[in-house]
C-alpha cells in the first residue's frame, strides 16, 4: 500500500501541537474589522483550537 501523503493546503493552515491538539486561525478576520470594538478585534488575533469533528478530518488530510 502506498504511502499516505499530506494534504499541503491543510498543512498550512492548521498546526499540530505537540500534545496532538489542533490550532487554526480564528475565523472573520481578513476585512471588515474597522467597525469592531478593540475587544473582539483582540480575540480574532488569537489562534482557537481546532473542535472534535474537525480532528477527524485532520487525521485524514495530515496522516504524519
């Protein structure tokens, strides 16, 4: 059987961590962010970790 290879538009977006957690980036933050307030604007520069159904998929699309 072949190997698995990895999804490389997967890879960059989502980082495996070292306890096998997924960070992504936070969702709604490339336009439209002038008329937020400086608390929402703040939460979006954060990374948020991936949920349950998602790692799924990850398992699939980043077999390494």
């Amino acid at each position: 059987m072949p190997k698995l290879k990895t999804h490389k538009a997967t890879a960059k977006r989502y980082k495996v961590t070292k306890t096998g957690k997924i960070i992504k980036r936070t969702a709604g933050q490339n336009h439209f962010n002038a008329r937020e307030n400086g608390k929402t604007g703040r939460n979006k520069k954060s990374d948020v970790v991936a949920s349950q159904t998602l790692r799924r998929v990850m398992q699939i699309n980043l077999p390494n």
